[in-house]
C-alpha cells in the first residue's frame, strides 16, 4: 500500500497542501519520505460536517453491525502486513518485535469492543414499570440506557504508534459506543498512521458504514488540533500525551461555549516502594525488574517507574550498586523524537543538579535521537522540598530515594499528584505493617500492584488506566479495557415511549437477551 | 429544635460572626427571624480539614454501616415532623401538602441509596484471574471496583429546600458513595437548612460516623462557596441553580491546578411538541395538563415546559386562546425570592417585546415577591432568529410556537441547545411519521417523554435528570435515581494483591454476594 501523505476526509483523500512535514529515523535524525500536507481549516471543516451527519445513523445502527465493521478494521490492519510493522519501526526505532506484540493488542482491543457490542449489555439498560394506579400520583414507565456522545476527537500518542494511535484504544471504544472519530495524526508517526487509516476507511465502507465515521487529518502544528476541539460538532477528546499538551486540551475544552468532557492521558511518576521484607529477601531479581521496567521502550512508557523508594539498610545499598551498574551497562536508545531527545537531556541534566547522586553519560555525540540510561538519588527531605522531583522524565531514567520511616512513606504518598499506577514490593506481612500507607495510595491512583512493575498493561475487563489528575484528566473512567467504551456515551431516557419506538435493549421482550435491571432487579430475558 | 443561624462545622457549631442574613416570606415580603451568621474562612478551612481527615475511614467503612447512617438521617428528617415543614413553607411560600411530599422524597431518596449499599453491586466489581502460564507473557490477576471520589462540596437548590438541598439528593448520593459532604446552604430558605443539618448531623453522631463527613456552611455571598470550590481537598461539586452561576462553579472547578468533576444542573426550557393527532384528539385535556405544568411549583421546576409547539391549525388556535384563557384566570404565586421575582420581570418585558402576542397583568402592586402567570406567543421563523427565546424564564411561564411544517420543526430542534427532557405528544403514527424529530431529540436531551408533561420526576433505578449543556455540566450523568451514586465514584484497580487485603467486594470468595463480572462472565456469587 502506497503512502500517499494526504489526509483522509471521510471517503475522500485530502489535498497535497504546502505545508508538509516528514517523519524521521530516530536511529539516525534523518528525515524519511515522503511529505505529509497538513490538513486545511475546510478540510477540518469538512471531516467535522461528515461526522455531524454521520452521527445519528452511525449512532443508530445495532451494536452487532458495528461489531462487525471493528473486526473488519481489526482484519484490514493484520492485512497490511510486514509494510505496517517495518513502517512503524522506521518512525520509531522501536523493534519490530515490539509492532508485532502492539499490532496484537490493538486487534484484540478492536475484537474485545467488538465481542462486548455483541453481548450488548453494556448499554445498562434499565426497565420500570408504570404502575397507573399508584397513590397518590400514578408510576410512569421509565425506561434507560446509555446512546453515543457524538463526535469524538482523538490524538495519537507518540509512544502507542497502533494500540494509543489512529485505530487505539480511544478510537475503538469511541467507535464501539457509537460516535464518529475524527483522528489527529502524531507528526513522529505519520506513515503508520496513515497505513491504518487506510485499513479503516477501507473498513467504513465495505461494511457500509456512513461517511464521516472516521476521518484522519495530517498537521505539522497544534493548530488543527486545537481547532477541532473547539469545533461545535465535537462532543469529546481522547489525548494521550505530555502534561503541558493535555492541559492545553482540557483548557481550551472547558472555555468553550459548550464546554465537552477531554480524556488527556498526561503524566505519571508511578512511585514504586520497596518496603523492608522485598529488598532483604529479593533485592537481586527486582534490580533486573526494575531495570526491564524503566528501560523498556526506551523508557517511553506512561507506568514507568519513575521515582522508587528504598528503606535505609545494607541491603538497599548493595541494590543501589547493582542497578547502577545494570545501567551504566546498558545500550543507548533513541528516542521517538528529537524534542523528547532535547527534553530528556534537559530534564536530566537539571536534576542532576539537584540530587545527592547521580549516574549518567554524556549524550551529546551519539547519533539521531539515542540517549543513555540514567539514574538519580536523593533523600527524603530533599525530595519533600523539591516539588521538581515529582516531574516525569520521558526516557530510559528513574529517582532513587532512601526513606528513613514508615512516617516519611506517609508524608511523601501524601504529598504525591495523582498517577496512574503505584507499586508496592513486600510480604503480606509488610502490607498489613504498611496498612496506612496503602490506603494513601489508593487515594492517588488508578492501579495498585503487589510485588509487580507498572508498566505492561493488562487489557481485560478489568483493568483500570487512569488516575487522578495529572495522571489523566478525569479519574473516573479508564482508557483500558472494556469499561472505556463508557465515557463516549451519556444516559438517555425514554418516558411512556410505545414499544415499536423504543431502542432494541429497552423493548418490553428483551430481543436483544441484554442484562438489564428491570424494576430494580438485574436479570436478563 | 431550635434554629441558631450558626453553621455546622463537623460536630461543632460555627461562631456568630457580625455577616448575618435573613430569611423572607415571600407572601409578604418581610425578614424572617433568626440572623443567620456567615461562616469565616477558618470555618470553611475547618470544614475541609475535617472532610479531608474523614475521607479515608468513612470511605472505607462497609456498605451496610453507611446504609445505617443514610437510614437514620432520614428517620431524624421525619422526627422533626411539623417544624421542619412549617418553617420550608415560611421560608418559600410554597404550600405544606408540597412539603410533606418533598420530604418523603427526600427520605425515599435516601433510603434508595441505603438500600443500594444493601444490595452492594453498584461499585461494578471486576475480577480477572491469572493465568501465569500463559504465553509470551503471564496474566496477573486484576481485580477493580468504584472507590469514592473524596470530599464533595454541594449547592442547595432554591427550588428544591428537601430533595435538593441538605439531604437531598446530591448530597445522599456523595454520602452513599462514601465521601464526606460539605454543604453550602441556600438564602432563601436557612432555617429548613439549618433543622436538616442538625438532623444529619444528629446521624452522623449516632451511628459512629468519623467528624467531618458533614459539615453545613451558611454564607451571605458567594466568596465562601467558590472558595470550598477552589479548596484543594474538595474533590467533586454538586450544584442546582442558575445557568450564570453554575457555569462560574464549572470555570472555577475547570481552572484549578487539579481540575476537578462538577455536577451542574442549570438552565433548561423543555421543548415540549404538540404534533398533529394530539391536539386534535386532545386538545381540551392538554391545557389542563400544560397549564399544571407551567403554573406548578410557581413555575420554579427546572422541568418546567418553555418551549411549546404547536402545528399551525384552528384546533391549535382554539387550545391557545383555551390556554390563555386558564392563565389570566390563575391565582399570582409568590417567588421564591426578590431577585427570582425582578428577573421574571425584567425577563417577562423583554420578551414581550420580541414575540408576536402575550398575555400578562401587571406585577408591580403585589405583595411580596408574587406574580402573575403569563404566556407569550411567536412564530417559528422569529423563534429561528432571536436566541433569546431560547432562556429559560423562571416562574409561571411559557413561549408558545406555532410552526408550519415538519421541516421546521426538524430545523428547530437542530438549534436547540441541551434539555433536560423533551416531550411530544401524538398518537403512534405522529411518531413514526415524526422519527427524524426524534432522533435529532435524543441528541439534546436526557429524557423524551411521550404523552406527558416534563415536571415530575419520578425516582427509580432508570430515571435520567440530566442531559446536554447548558442543562447540565454532564450529559453522562443523572442527579436523579441511583444512577447517581457513581458521580462521586472512580474506578480503582488492585493487581496482584493477596486476598486478606483486598476490599470485601473483590475477595475470591465475594462474601457480600454482588454482582461482579468475573473474567467476562456476569455472575453473583
């Protein structure tokens, strides 16, 4: 399949504007054919107005015929291929074993929204009976259930380049709930983004689904971006990316008109807490966890590890001395783009001016985008004092802090933003001793872990991805699993509505057989 | 039990500080005793501090414990017996057979929500099990369910001093839900705040609750109510109210450094479309069902119908000047307040300006913030061009529009902005024959009714108050019905934990017996 740069505006491909961007080999800094043209406004426009028009009879269409247009994307994705996996791997520097591992994720997201739209109960529908002849005023027939939002936006992220991408988790459970997806290309991965755009337009129209359904625009800028979240037909934002960007997102959705709820995915340190009884009796298998867990993609990952605290002992020393050594004896990796090259560089070497110690190398004469591991050690006190230390470090690095009490764990989990992960390594005995401590964190994340690393992310139904802010932007809802397929979808109510004209799950004989609750009872049939 | 005009501070009564106000009886225009004391910032700091310390071990307690206590506040509510409606009555002017209703409301509200913890599966408990052989990689096991959000802040409604207001229904869901609720009671009715809160506070004393799940502020202005908005240990907000100041909660909660979830009901007119057979059919009963609906409550239920369609015919004709004919003969109400009575009028003499008919009497020589009912007539092109038809208008009052055609109507609802509700009224046929209008309804509302007026909400597992903005600040919400313990709720997820630490609704064996999805499967037990 050719990769043609040009956006894809319902079933139409977009213009080969001026403006044009490439994406580039990180493993070498060289740009890489051929030329993106950025979408203009009345292209943007024109995918917002298909999706507006689309969004009644997409929304409308029964959950098992859109069941079948996500397996037939799922299926058009492994159709592409070797092409999709060298590509992805061009604009990434990320194995292609890696692809192989994310293609399979984002095709059995598609299956298992799919699967679920099949089953049909998620809608949650609710059934009371009229009673006409209560007192003193007589008991409607009420009847619910969850319909589409209506036109969702999503970005790409840098570092899912197909599971958080243009056929990802947003725009699947987007899809699967009902609502058109207008998606925003990342500029590090336009040619991967554009094959599996492909494979879904192809999708959308050999299962009949109305025009509009999806679009993907190509942007050298934030401008499209910005635009589409402020245009009147959007009625929500999936993001997957930086704090700064999120929030930008989240800002400009809640100054509008009609202010839309924003997903932003944005930032988390997924504080990891050695307690006593882990460091003592398995100190040697977690300095290799933790190493596999912070330089895994190259430490792109939103659950890695990113701050780790170690109790004060002789066993955390010779921990210390073992994972500096196993990163100083690690490989250089590029990362995805220059800009995430110069912020790590920039970040870390802040930080090393604000730590006790620190263990890294000289980056500035390897080639395209690689860096080296790293990693940082403070104290309590200073990481208590410096806010700094909080911050996310995108890349192959993590802080290291001795704590000297139980107390200290307190006062630090207190003291933590919201992520999305927190991880704690010990006995049954140390979780009973650290109860306290617990139940502080669980006030912080979406996702706690015993004796686990954070990264790796599970896809059942589940899983939780979220956090509270600035982990994501609203923390009761996940971007994982299949309860997602709920935020693009709000309550709808039908009063004393004839059967004939009641949706599928809400007539009075179940046709559907959907788990319901029906004068307050859960049953089906 | 006497009224104080202090606050309620956790388990301590506030200071009477020197900011008093009073409330007044509408029928008659004049202060009501006693001074109600404004809370200090150090009482609103207390109050969070309080709500902050509680927020752990109230959340943690059982279900069953937190139905006890729902359970008793409402005990404590019907224990204050004719006080508590005299001194509702006094305040608003509207009669005792209102209150008697609201309050069983109220407390059937709360005993929902006690029965639902009962029950124990609204939290949607998930389990996934491991699988350590499988390949390339083990499955751990992850089990998650909803947590509560943390300390909420709530809004009395002017309309609703019960079921909206101290124990009403934001406030028995953030409770049910388990988090702590701090309350900003309303101007116009302190004393009915004042006697529910010590009623709650009464419960909170005797079933053992943690200081701090409740607290009740009373404040003349809006400084202390934006301030507990902006405070960083509220975590959700709760509001019914106007359009302009629900979205001053909405910026303020939105420009946070931790953005946080606001749950506004604001700003809604109801459409409300008479299609051909019903006004033919039923003409007669329609105006006494409409004139019900418009006048009830003094036209103060967000429900209220604003907006009525009406085809062009002479069946139409006669049901207008029926119509009218039942508002000038109708008693004036007394508003709720001074400023809801002067925007009634200011807004009542712009419209008059802009439609093509009215009808209304003079307001200026009644007692007390009374009115008179009043209709306003235009057609549909005007209505098309003057967005200003589109406000709501709170009181007893509605814009009747008669429209030419189906395409109109079509055009029509394309334009409105978010509802609560929307009714048609027909016959069967109107609605097959009128299915565009419905889908394009759906999309701009949180209930459709058919045959029936918008007031009246009835509260069971199903019903949806809600709907797209400038309804509310959250079409996938309901502040009505059960559905509405989970706005104070997120998801949280525990990977890999051994049993012993697991909430009780996640253990391998489900001692509480709920509901769970256990890898995939729908099952109790």
């Amino acid at each position: 399949m050719e990769i043609t740069g040009k956006s894809i505006v319902g079933f139409s491909r977009g213009a080969r504007t001026d403006e044009t961007f490439r994406a580039f080999n990180p493993t070498t800094g060289e740009a890489v054919e051929p030329d993106f043209h950025s979408a203009t406004d009345d292209e943007l426009n024109r995918a917002a107005s298909l999706a507006d028009s689309a969004r009644i009879s997409y929304g409308k269409l029964p959950g098992k015929t859109r069941a079948t247009f996500l397996r037939t994307i799922a299926d058009n994705i492994e159709a592409l291929g070797d092409t999709l996996i060298q590509r992805a791997s061009l604009e990434t520097a990320l194995p292609d074993k890696r692809f192989i591992g994310e293609r399979a994720r984002t095709c059995g997201q598609l299956r298992m929204f799919a699967d679920l739209l099949d089953e049909g109960s998620w809608v949650d529908a609710r059934v009371d009976h009229a009673i006409p002849d209560r007192q003193p005023i007589p008991k409607p027939d009420v009847r619910s259930m969850l319909r589409p939002l209506g036109p969702v936006a999503v970005f790409c992220a840098s570092n899912f380049p197909l599971a958080y991408s243009v056929a990802g988790g947003d725009t699947a459970s987007a899809l699967a709930a009902g609502c058109p997806v207008i998606v925003i290309a990342h500029t590090a991965h336009p040619g991967t983004a554009e094959l599996v755009g492909s494979a879904l337009m192809d999708a959308a129209k050999s299962t009949g689904m109305p025009e509009g359904v999806f679009s993907l625009l190509f942007s050298s800028g934030y401008e499209i971006g910005q635009a589409l979240v402020k245009h009147t037909s959007i009625k929500a934002v999936g993001f997957t990316g930086s704090r700064r960007g999120g929030r930008a997102l989240m800002d400009i959705a809640a100054a509008r008109p009609e202010p839309i709820p924003v997903y932003t995915e944005m930032s988390s340190v997924n504080p990891t807490f050695f307690l006593p009884g882990a460091i003592e009796q398995r100190g040697e298998s977690l300095v290799t966890g933790l190493h596999a867990s912070v330089t895994g993609g190259a430490g792109q990952f939103c659950t890695k590890p990113g701050l780790v605290f170690l109790p004060e002992s002789e066993a955390s020393l010779a921990f210390i001395s073992n994972f500096k050594s196993e990163i100083s004896n690690s490989p250089t990796s590029p990362l995805l783009t220059d800009g995430i090259r110069k912020s790590y560089d920039d970040a870390s070497g802040k930080r090393a001016t604000e730590v006790t110690d620190h263990f890294e190398k000289e980056n500035s004469d390897l080639p395209g985008f690689s860096v080296n591991p790293s990693v940082f050690e403070t104290t309590t006190i200073d990481f208590l004092n410096m806010p700094d230390l909080n911050e996310e470090i995108f890349g192959p690095t993590t802080l290291l802090i001795k704590s000297q009490s139980k107390e200290d764990l307190i006062e630090i989990a207190r003291s933590l933003e919201g992520q999305l992960t927190a991880s704690v390594h010990g006995t049954e005995a140390d979780l009973r001793e650290y109860a306290d401590l617990i139940a502080i964190l669980e006030t912080k994340v979406g996702r706690l872990i015993f004796n686990g690393f954070s990264t790796g992310v599970e896809v059942c139904p589940s899983m939780v991805h979220g956090g509270p802010y600035p982990a994501t932007s609203d923390s009761r809802s996940t971007a994982v699993g299949s309860r997602a397929i709920t935020r693009f979808a709000r309550l709808v109510c039908f009063q004393n509505f004839p059967d004939s004209a009641l949706p599928d799950e809400l007539k009075e004989s179940n046709p559907l057989n959907v788990w319901r609750v029906v004068d307050g009872e859960f049953k089906k049939g």
